[in-house]
C-alpha cells in the first residue's frame, strides 16, 4: 500500500516545484526583456525610414550631373 509521506518530503517536493517555477519565471522575464529590446530597435529603425522618405530628392538635371562626374574625375586623378 501507499506511506503517507514525511512532512520533510513534502517540503522538498515543494521546494523543487517552487525552484522549477522560479526557473520558468525567470526564463519568461528574459524572452520579454529580448522582445522588448527588439521592439525598441525596429521602432527606432522605423523612425530612421521616415526620416528618410521626408527627405526631398533633388531634381538633377544632366549638366548637373556632367559638372559632378567632371569634378570627380579631376580629384580621382590628383591622388
């Protein structure tokens, strides 16, 4: 037949349910600071693609472009 348990028993099967709630606890703290962190750094990398599509583009023409490639090439041929 069954023994009814110590009480010392009890109190370690206590204990170790105790300790294996507190692990998963702890492991569940952890996952949600990485989730936090990790919503953190999209937010601010969506922030970054705002500011980026504000940005006006400037209207280029092609002599514009010609003065620039000139310009470049002279300094590329300094060095």
């Amino acid at each position: 037949m069954f023994a009814p348990k110590s009480k010392s028993e009890k109190v370690k099967e206590i204990e170790g349910k105790l300790k294996t709630a507190g692990d998963i606890i702890n492991k569940k703290e952890e996952d949600n600071k990485n989730i936090k962190q990790s919503l953190q750094n999209k937010k601010k990398a969506l922030e970054e693609i705002k500011k980026q599509k504000n940005k006006k583009i400037k209207d280029v023409g092609a002599d514009d472009a010609a003065d620039f490639l000139k310009k470049y090439a002279k300094k590329k041929g300094k060095k």
